[in-house]
C-alpha cells in the first residue's frame, strides 16, 4: 500500500491506479489548496491581529453551517461533528442540554478556524501582549537546578502560544512537530514558527534522535505534545480505554527517564478572542529505579492522570474532540 505522505514522480501518472491517486492528490489537490493555505497566511499577516482572529472564527462558522470545513488540517465534516456530540456526551456526561451540546460545537469549529489563522500573527501575539501566563515560577525552578527541563503540552486553546510564551519567558526552546500532510501547510507551519525564534524537531526516528540531543543539552528546553492523533488513533489522554505505551506520551516518560529531565505540563486556554493563557503546572514526579517497563508504565500513567483532567475541563477547546473514539 502507497503511503499518502509518498513524494511521486510524474511517471506516476501513468502506472497503476493507485499510484495516479497518489499523483493527482500530490500534484494537483495539494498544490491548489497549498496556493490557497499561502494566499491566506501572506494575507493575514498583514492584517491586525483582533480582525485575523476574528476572520477566522467567522470562516470557522460559515463553514460548519454551509461547506465541509477544510482549512489546513481542520478537516470536519457531518459525520466529524456526530461523532463530537457523541465524545461531548462520553465525556461531559452530566453537562448535555441541547443549547449547551450546540454552542460547544459552533465554538469546536470556530476555534478550529482561529487557530489556523493565527499562524499568521503568531510571532505577534507574545510582544503584543496577549498571553497571560501562569505557573512560570514552576518551569524558573526547575531551569534553576541546572536539569533537563521537558515541557509537555497538550493540544488546548491555541496551542501554538506555548512557544512564544516559553520564548517570551527567556527559554531557548526546541518544539517536537507533527507534519501537515499537505507540504505547502507544512512549510507555513514550519516558517511561522521559526518567525519567532523556536528550533524545530520533525517527528520519525531521526527527529527523536534530534530530541533526544536537544533535551540532554540542558540550556534550553524542548516542548512535546503528548497528545497527538496519529494513523486514526489518539494516543492520550486515555479516558478509561487501554493504556498504550506508544505514541509520544511513552516517548516523554522514556526522554525524562533517560537524560533525568524534570517534566513541566503546560497548556494553553483562549480567554477571548486573540488573547490566551498560558498555563505552566507543577512538575510530575518520574519513576526512576531499575525496572524500566515498569518505570514506563508508571510515568505514562502519571502523565495521563496530569492531562485528562485539563482537557476534560477545557474539552470544547480540545483539538481531537472531533477525533477521538472510545473504542481505540
């Protein structure tokens, strides 16, 4: 089976039906909407930051009560928002009346819009003022012994901030990315961030390396997100399905184990509009003792009991509560 993330060549045109999918997706589907992704980020960044924020909770809107939703990789259609009612309701049980069930789902997509947008105005937000931070003087103290420092985020608000904010605060920050499929979605990603000063790590095994590398440095600190959608699955939080240890909550516990880091939660809440709060926890306690499995699943476990109650509590700001499914 071609892996949609292969690069073809234009011979693949001309070989077997599944190549020309392939071809006609990368060639052709991507290279459109890539063009219209650019003509909105250029757009943008030169619009004020409250009007692009704005735009896109509008866009976020029109596009849930008209069009399939189709922005970058906030792709939601119908039968996405059935299936966010049906994780509202197994998640928030006791909090279903209709009129709240329906403005969690208009703001789900309206947040969705925002976020994508303001990657125009990203490298704006920190000197513009617009993200309040609490807990700083969790990620000073553990910067302060000298140690690893790990942040784990999760994908709350606009996540996006975490960066900037990290930045804002002095720290000399590494991000572990997830790639966009789309490659023109990827390199706007990947430029609006450097735009503010963080160094990127692309995910696969040489990015973990390259982690790896950056956390044991100790001058700075490198930011995970440990609850990524991956091949269909959300990893964490778990919310009583199996725990796995996959995905890049193991990939945290096994890090902090091996370079002794100190793991520093954090997220991100939109308060209104284009103004957010960063919000830096305590950090966990990590096992550590000659039993690494255990060790691990110890760690994974303690992280996902830092995490479920954040996005639980923030679950109409969660960016895979159209995503995740009870049964995997």
């Amino acid at each position: 089976m071609l892996e949609r993330d292969a690069t073809p060549s234009i011979g693949w045109f001309f070989k077997s039906a599944q190549h020309r999918r392939v071809a006609w997706q990368y060639w052709v589907n991507d290279t459109i909407l890539g063009f219209v992704y650019l003509a909105f980020h250029y757009v943008f960044r030169l619009a004020p930051t409250d009007t692009c924020s704005s735009i896109g909770s509008a866009i976020g809107s029109f596009a849930r009560n008209h069009i399939r939703f189709d922005i970058g990789e906030f792709r939601r259609s119908g039968r996405d928002e059935a299936r966010a009612r049906q994780n509202w309701a197994w998640l928030r049980p006791t909090d279903n009346s209709p009129a709240t069930v329906e403005a969690v789902m208009e703001q789900a997509y309206r947040q969705g819009a925002q976020t994508y947008l303001e990657f125009s105005v990203l490298h704006r937000l920190w000197p513009e003022g617009r993200i309040a931070v609490e807990g700083a003087e969790h990620l000073a103290a553990a910067r302060a012994t000298g140690c690893c420092t790990l942040v784990v985020g999760v994908h709350v608000g606009n996540w996006e901030t975490i960066g900037p904010a990290l930045i804002g605060l002095g720290h000399k920050t590494t991000i572990v990315y997830q790639k966009p499929i789309n490659r023109f979605d990827h390199r706007m990603a990947v430029a609006a961030r450097r735009r503010y000063g963080a160094a990127l790590v692309p995910p696969g095994r040489a990015g973990g390396r390259i982690a790896y590398r950056a956390l044991a440095d100790a001058s700075g600190v490198l930011l995970l997100y440990i609850d990524e959608f991956v091949n269909g699955r959300v990893y964490a939080p778990f919310f009583g399905r199996p725990a796995m240890l996959e995905g890049n909550i193991a990939n945290a516990a096994r890090l902090a184990a091996m370079t002794d880091a100190i793991v520093i939660p954090v997220y991100c809440t939109r308060l209104d509009g284009a103004r957010f709060k960063v919000t830096f926890m305590p950090p966990v306690d990590i096992e550590r003792t000659a039993d690494s499995q255990a060790d691990l699943a110890a760690n994974v476990a303690k992280l996902n009991a830092t995490i479920e109650p954040i996005v639980r509590t923030h679950l109409e700001q969660w960016l895979w509560l159209f995503d995740i499914r009870a049964d995997r």
